[in-house]
C-alpha cells in the first residue's frame, strides 16, 4: 500500500507541555520542536530539508516570535514558509504584528489540537496548490 509522506513542520515554543502536545497531537504530522527560537534559526540555516510549515510562539525569552517571522519572511530561502502564530495573548494589536509581518494564520492558546492539524493542513495544501 502507498504512503503519502507526512507533512513535515517545525515548532518553536518555550513551553515544553506545549512541544508535547505538538509531538503527541499533530500525528499527522512529522513534527520537529524547538524550545529556543535561536536553535530553531540554526537548524533552517544548516538542512537542506525545508519544512512545510512553521508553528511560533510569539511569547519567548530568547527572541520574541515577531522577531522570529519578520527574519523568516525577509530570507528569500524561508520566505515561502507558512508561519503560524502561537500566542497566549489574544489582543489584536500582537495578533497583528503577526500577521503584518508575515504570518499566515495565528492560533491563541488554549487550542484545539484537531482544530489546529485542520488549519495546518489546509494552510499546507493551499500552498501546494492542491
């Protein structure tokens, strides 16, 4: 029987129970996580294997995640990525930084793991083109 590969995503949260929701939830996916944004920036530039989509915190203590996405977006090799935003805040005005600078979508904690692989894949199949 054919396997389709799995969607291959990068998360970046300082949060570990965070990083174990992604890991245990999304197993749709195959899910690489990052607890330093600084660490999750070393690896993009060192692989060859880009991932299909991108989960940030925006909350970190090393580099806040509008940092984070505003790098992403302005490297021709990482700009194509979809970034969705994690945040713990729901004010509008950080939901926008996210999305000005570059997010796709944003997601606010507490969430839905389910409602969240959706997005995810729809984000993804959307750049695909399919």
């Amino acid at each position: 029987m054919f396997m389709e590969e799995k969607y291959y995503i990068i998360a970046v949260d300082d949060d570990e129970a965070i990083l174990d929701m992604y890991k245990n939830g999304l197993i749709d996916f195959e899910v690489l996580t990052f607890s330093n944004p600084k660490e999750a920036r070393d690896f993009l530039n060192k692989t060859d294997r880009l991932p299909d989509l991108i989960l940030m915190d925006i909350m970190m203590s090393y580099l806040d995640g509008i940092t984070f996405i505003r790098e992403i977006k302005m490297n021709p090799r990482f700009s194509s990525i979809p970034i969705i935003a994690v945040s713990g805040l729901g004010d509008a005005a950080t939901l926008n930084d996210a999305l000005l600078f570059g997010a796709t979508d944003y997601v606010i904690k507490p969430f839905d793991i389910m409602d969240l692989s959706s997005r995810i894949k729809k984000i993804i199949e959307k750049k695909r083109g399919g």
